[in-house]
C-alpha cells in the first residue's frame, strides 16, 4: 500500500464534486431557515401581552451589525481574489480582517441578547421571543462555525501554503460566508425593520 | 445531574412491567452472546478492518442492512405486541400491557419501522447498487458516507437504550403531537430520547442525499446521459431531492422541540402564544415527502426487476421519469390532508384534497407500464416478481383507499381510525418494503457472490403476502366500523374481538415469513457452493452492474464502461458480444479511499451529545460537542486517505474472477 500523488485531473474533478455538494448543502441550509422564517411569521405577533418588535429592537444599533456584516462580506471577497493572484499575505490580512468584522458582529449580537435577558424578555417570555432567539440565535451560531472555519484556514495557509485542499476550503468558505450575509439581509428585513414598523 | 446519577446505574427489575423487563434482557442478553461469539472465533480484527471501518459503500451497504434487519425483530415484536393487546383487552379483561406500556409501544413500533428500517433499507440499497448502476467506482465523498451510517446506527442505539437507562421511551404516538410531547403533559425523558434518536439519524440521512446526489449527478460512466440511466437512479434521484428538501424541516422542527422542552421556550406549548398546529404542519411538511421518499426508490426496484425478468425493454421509459418528476413535486404540495380535521376551511382542504387525488395519476402511470413491460415478456416468475406482483395487488388497494380518503368529506369519518393504519400500512409494507425485499434478492448475488434459495423466498413471500392481507383486511373493516386507532381496550359490546384476533393471526403469519427469511438466509450461505454466481450475470440483466463479477471487487469494474444508450450491459451482450468476450483490457492503477474509525468516533461524539443533553448533563455534552468538532478537525488535516491499487493487482484479480467464470 503506498499514498498517492494525485494528479490535476483528480484534483479537479474533487473540486467539481466538493462545490457542487456544497451548493446543495447550503440549499439544505436555506430550508432550514426557511423553516424558522415561517414560524418566526406566524409567532411574531404571540407577545402573550410582552413587548413586541417595536418596544425592543433599536435600529440604529442593527443597523451597525448589519453593515459590520457587510463589511466583513467584502473583505472576504478581497481575500478570494487575493487568492487567485497567489498573494499569501494579502489572504491572510483579509481573512484576519474578515475574522475581526465577524467576531466584532457576534459579540455585538451577543450584546443585544444578554441585554433582552436581563430586562427579562428572555426565550421563555413568549412565543414571539422564542422564535426570535432562535432564527437570530441559529445565524449567530452559523457565525460562530464561520469564525472557527477561518481559523483553520488561517493556521493551514501558514503550514502549507495554497494547496489544492486549502483553496478549496477557501472558495467553499466564500461561498458560506455570502451566504450567511444573504440570510442575514432577510433577518434585518423581516425581524427587525417589519417588526420596528407593525405591532 | 441529581436524576441521572441513579438511573444511570441501570436497575434492571421486572418492576417495569414483563415486556420491558423482557425487552432489556433481550437486548443485554443478545448483546453480551454477540460479543461472546465473536471473541470465540476469534473474528474481532476481521469484523473491524473489513467491516467496521470500511469506507467501500457495498460494505456500508451491507451494514445499514443488516441493522434494518435486526430492527425490523424489534419493530416486529412492536407490533405482535399491539396486536395481543387490543386481541384480548376486551370486556373485564384489560390485556398484556398498561395504558402507559401499549403508548409507547406504538410510539416505538412507529418510530423504529420508518427511521431505522425503511430508511436502513433504503440507504442499504442506495449504497449497493448506485455506484454499480452508474458505472462508478464509489460515492462522492466516501468518508462522510461512511459518518452517515454510523449516525444512522447511533439513532438506533439511542433509541434502544431508553430501554436500559430511564426505562421509558416516549408515549406520544410516532410523531409526538404537542401539546401532549411538551414537558408540562410528558415530562419524563422519553420524549428526549424521541427527539435525540431522530435527529442524530435525520442529520446522517440529510448526508448521505447529498453524497448521492452528487455521486449521480457527476459521477455517472462517460456517455450515460440523464435519459439513459437505469430507472432505479432516477427513483433514486426523486427520493433523494425529497430528503434533501424536506429532511431540514425535520431537523429544525425536532430542534424546536427540544428547545421547548430544555430551554423552556414556547414554539408549540399551550400557553405563552405557543401554537401546537404549527407543528402538525411543519412535522408533515417532512412527513408526506418522507412517504415518497421510502416508495419510490421501491418504483425503481420493479422497474428493474420486471424489465429483467420479462427480458423486455422497459415499456415507456420517459413517462416513467416525469412520472418520477412528478410524484416527487406533488409530494410537496398534498401534507395538510393529515389534518383536514383541523379546521382550515373548505376551500384550503378542496385544493389538498384535489392534489392528493391528482397523485394518483403518475403513479397509476407507472404501474400500466410495469404490467405492459410485462405483456407479450418472455415473464420468469422469480421471487423478486413475486414481490412485483403482490405489490401490484397491495399497492393498488392502498392507492384506492388512498385517494378515498383524499376526499375531506371522506376523511372526517375515517380520520385517526384504523381505516387510515391499514391504508398507510398497505402503502409502506405493500408498496415500500415488498420493493425493497425484491431489491435484495434481486441484488443479493453482485454483493455476495451467491444466488438465495428460492424455494424458501417464495414460502417467504406467500406468508408475508397472506399474512399482510389477513392483519390489515380486518383493519380496514374495524376502522369503518368506528374503530380509533392506539385503543387500549374497548367495550365487549362492539362486536370487534373476532376480527382483531384475525388481524392478530396475520401478525403471526407474517412473522412465519420472516422465519423463512430467516431460514432462507441460512440455508443459502450453507449452500452457497452450490449457487455460486460465477458469470456476474445470473439473471441475464440488462444494467451495468451485471457486467462486473459478482462479488463486485472493491473498485467495482476495473475499467470503467463506456456508455452509448439505455440499458448499456444488455446492448453490448447483444449487438457487441466481442467486447464481453475474454480479450485482456488494459488496466490501470486505481485509487480507493483508505479505511477509518473516524466516522463511528464522531457519530459516537454525536450520541454521546445527544445522551446528555436528554439527561440535562451540561458537562458531558459539551464533551460530546467538542468531541464532534475535533474530530471533525482531524479528518480535515488528514492528508493520505487514499491508496493504490497497482494494475498489476487489479490484473490479477481479474483474471482470477475470469477463472471462476470459465470452471
């Protein structure tokens, strides 16, 4: 039994296969918001006579996440392109920066919930409150998987360089990370801007 | 933690009931004779390099069956169990089991026969012969197949072990319905097992659609375009966009759950604006795509099975497919007809209503062209079209009484009445697992190298045959009678006792024919001899996998088939015999992927997780969590998982399987 030295032409045909399966992945990822997107509009209005939208969400403080979230989309974008020009260390500056914005992003989300818990509009207020933990909190949660992804890519540009495998991870990490930014544009939307406007 | 401590040292008393205590003898028992026997001979090593941590998918395979089986016996027992119960509970006499005792046992029989045999079955069978029918070597991604399996098998686990540790599994019915599965009205664990089992299998299930669908969709032989794959690859296809569709509602929704009952939220309580429907309709936005996601690839399977045995193209092949196409999108839009009784209004129920009938049109589609690719067929009646033709006498009856109930109308009177078991039951036993039962025979030498006993199949098939018919022939007529479905005991007045006793008596016969399977499955490995598949080729068929040797080598076809139409191996024995004739190919080296425990350590990971948090100790399911996520991380920075096997092997093994086909 010896290792393999795999040819391009493998290579290649893992990356078909690898991207593809990712796409459908995160198809399956988008169901699953889809399915608390659906619950969050038909509890949105169960306060059980608590707060609603309106008395707990302050825009302007949203507003701020949603355009570090942004910020951090982009950034991660200059580091695919980086990528494709072979220029390490501008990879590795994006992607720290890119770490920072996201990092930045959830301790700011983390703010806003242990700020609801302590005036006592935790998950266990209402229905409303549930739903809302949840979709915001289940994105927050993808974040902090992104976080961790960066992390390793980081620690495995340094040890190897642009292996086949690292760029891979690059390219499916982009994808991840617009995506949650896509995911997020529909929480600022219907969570925060509908609810700061009905109820 | 104060509760885990004492239940964890499991007590194991018949203070629980016979059953139970029963139950987990059983399971001790069978387990410490299973690890008895496999010291004794000495097979520890073989069973975990060849099996265990085998990343080869017929191997996988073979393991999802093997589990389904033995999960089918404890489903089984389930089942003859319910039917002693509402056989003598009658009257004065209040039967073998508790109220408490007969709810969970329906729950668990429910639970185990859907997740953890048909979809065991289905995986198994999906991992057999899709590589083969498309002309591949493996799947896309042969480790994360090999994690899905082994978190198939630890849902299975879990669920067996709330037998042994709390002693109670959830009493809820097999969906679990809120408000009744909220903890205010089920407060012990059993519920959590419910929740835990299902989600670490659902994850795995959610995995293994994706490997395939890549595997399918871009892996196929050179040549094989859409239009010319076997009819089992687009069954498969439809089931898998199924579960990669409607498998992270369950997931999200079993997550919900488990937040109400852990965390304390308020999704489907009672109180706190809680709305307990919105379950109903999320959990059979998964629940309708779950049905077509067992049957079709059981399509697929007679598809197979009457082409070849008719010696026969299949009749209408595109139909065939937009058949396919189109049970899988309708499958989508008929989920609210498991409630017609909630209320929804008239209008809302006229359109469920009309595109659950409108179902019905593909699929009688599919069962014209089955019989017509039979009509005017040099027909072999072999055991798998045995299966083939008690299906179409099952599936048929199921599919009437189906669009019967279609009607809202219809369906406020035999709402949760045995009418509705013995319909579904006729769907999943008579439409899935007879499919999945031809499948095996008719697949069962590629994997093993051997032919089963016929004889044997056959008793086995008219056993389960008569014996489905006796056991839900007489549900139909209770449930029109006004019986409900989960009844405990009921009144000797009504008149029901005798045809519950036939029902019961069907059980048996049924459970006569899984002996014989039993029986067939011995009786063939000691005679394996004398059926040997020598020619790879044993039912003159007309697909890919039959143009390899049988046992398929671990790289399936040492070189890989060039395809030019539908049903590429009979082509090429027709009109190109040259090719198939014994001229020495030129072989090459062929990468496999290496062995590893590293998808039963993270799905181990992942049980372990699930354990604690159903006993609420924190410390250990942060063990768990991390285990998932280092081990995961290790996978990733493993570089060499891959081997080679050097052409001058493959050429050996080939000529050896050449050999073997001229003595």
């Amino acid at each position: 039994m010896k290792s393999v030295a795999v040819s391009p032409e493998i290579q290649q045909e893992v990356y078909a296969k690898t991207t593809f399966g990712f796409w459908v992945y995160i198809m399956t990822d988008c169901i699953l918001f889809a399915t608390l997107f659906a619950t969050f509009a038909v509890l949105h209005g169960n306060t059980f006579g608590g707060p609603g939208g309106k008395e707990l969400f302050s825009l302007p403080f949203v507003l701020a996440e949603t355009l570090i979230l942004l910020t951090s989309s982009f950034t991660c974008g200059l580091a695919l392109l980086a990528m494709h020009r072979a220029a390490k260390q501008q990879v590795m500056f994006w992607l720290l920066v890119t770490f920072v914005l996201g990092a930045l992003f959830l301790a700011l989300e983390l703010h806003e919930f242990t700020n609801l818990v302590h005036e006592g509009n935790s998950w266990r207020r209402s229905a409303f409150l549930s739903s809302f933990f949840t979709l915001v909190g289940t994105h927050g949660l993808h974040i902090t998987a992104g976080l961790l992804w960066i992390a390793v890519l980081g620690v495995r540009l340094v040890r190897r360089g642009f292996s086949a495998a690292t760029v891979r991870g690059l390219t499916l990490f982009s994808l991840f990370w617009h995506f949650l930014d896509v995911v997020w544009i529909f929480i600022f939307t219907i969570v925060y801007l509908l609810g700061a406007v009905s109820i | 933690m104060h509760l885990f401590l004492p239940t964890l040292v499991a007590h194991i008393s018949p203070d629980h009931g016979l059953f139970i205590f029963g139950a987990e003898l059983t399971i001790i028992g069978g387990g410490v004779i299973l690890v008895a026997l496999i010291t004794y001979l000495k097979r520890w090593k073989w069973l975990w390099k060849e099996w265990l941590t085998s990343l080869d998918p017929k191997r996988i395979g073979v393991m999802y069956i093997v589990l389904a089986l033995v999960m089918l016996l404890r489903g089984g027992f389930d089942a003859l169990m319910m039917r002693a119960q509402q056989a003598t509970s009658v009257g004065a006499s209040h039967g073998i089991l508790s109220s408490d005792q007969f709810q969970q046992v329906f729950t668990a029989h429910g639970t185990i026969m859907i997740f953890f045999v048909a979809m065991g079955l289905l995986f198994g069978l999906f991992n057999l012969v899709i590589p083969l029918l498309i002309g591949s070597r493996d799947v896309a991604f042969p480790f994360m197949n090999s994690t899905s399996f082994w978190l198939y098998a630890g849902g299975a686990a879990l669920i067996n072990l709330s037998l042994l540790v709390g002693h109670q599994f959830a009493a809820t019915g097999w969906l679990a319905y809120p408000p009744l599965s909220e903890l205010q009205y089920s407060p012990g664990v059993g519920v959590d097992y419910w929740i835990w089992s299902l989600q670490i299998a659902g994850v795995g299930s959610l995995l293994s659609g994706i490997n395939f669908l890549v595997t399918i969709i871009k892996m196929r032989a050179p040549g094989m375009k859409l239009m010319q794959m076997p009819l089992f690859v687009w069954s498969a296809i439809g089931s898998i966009v199924l579960i990669i569709f409607a498998f992270p509602i369950l997931t999200a929704t079993l997550s919900m759950l488990a937040l109400d009952r852990t965390l304390g939220m308020h999704f489907f309580t009672s109180a706190f604006g809680g709305n307990p429907m919105m379950y109903v309709n999320l959990i059979w936005a998964w629940g309708h795509p779950e049905v077509y996601i067992l049957v079709l690839p059981a399509f697929g399977v007679f598809s197979e099975v009457v082409a070849t045995f008719s010696s026969k193209r299949l009749f209408g092949y595109a139909s065939m497919v937009w058949a396919i196409a189109g049970i899988t999108f309708l499958s989508f839009v008929v989920w609210l007809h498991h409630f017609f009784t909630m209320g929804a209004g008239a209008n809302v129920n006229a359109f469920f209503g009309v595109m659950t009938m409108v179902i019905a049109v593909p699929t009688g589609v599919k069962v014209f062209n089955w019989l017509f690719t039979m009509y005017r067929g040099r027909v072999r009646f072999t055991t798998p079209m045995l299966w083939f033709l008690g299906f179409v006498v099952t599936f048929t009856l199921g599919g009437v009484t189906g669009v019967l109930m279609a009607v809202p109308a219809i369906d406020f009177q035999v709402h949760n009445s045995l009418f509705l078991v013995a319909h579904f039951h006729t769907m999943i036993i008579g439409g899935a697992v007879f499919g999945f039962f031809a499948g095996l025979t008719y697949w069962f030498p590629k994997i093993f190298g051997f032919t089963l006993n016929e004889r044997l199949g056959r008793a086995a098939f008219w056993c389960w045959f008569t014996g489905f018919l006796l056991a839900f022939v007489p549900l139909y007529v209770l449930g029109m009678m006004g019986a409900t479905r989960r009844l405990d005991h009921y009144d000797a007045s009504l008149g029901w006792r005798g045809l519950f006793v036939v029902a019961g008596i069907g059980v048996l016969v049924i459970g006569l024919g899984v002996c014989f399977q039993v029986l067939q499955l011995v009786v063939s490995i000691a005679q394996r001899h004398k059926h040997l598949d020598t020619s790879g080729d044993p039912w003159d068929g007309r697909t890919l996998e039959w143009s390899t040797t049988s046992p398929a080598p671990v790289y399936n076809f040492a070189v890989i088939p060039e395809v030019h139409g539908r049903d590429a191996f009979w082509e090429t024995k027709r009109h190109k015999p040259e090719l198939s004739a014994e001229s020495t190919p030129h072989y090459t080296d062929i990468v496999v992927p290496k062995n590893t425990a590293l998808g039963m350590y993270i799905a181990g990971a992942a049980c372990l997780f699930g354990f604690a948090v159903i006993w609420h100790v924190w410390w250990l399911a942060a063990i768990g969590l991390l285990g998932v996520i280092v081990l995961l991380l290790v996978r990733l920075t493993t570089d060499a998982t891959e081997y080679v096997i050097p052409a001058a092997e493959v050429a050996r093994i080939e000529a050896a399987g050449r050999e073997r086909r001229l003595a």
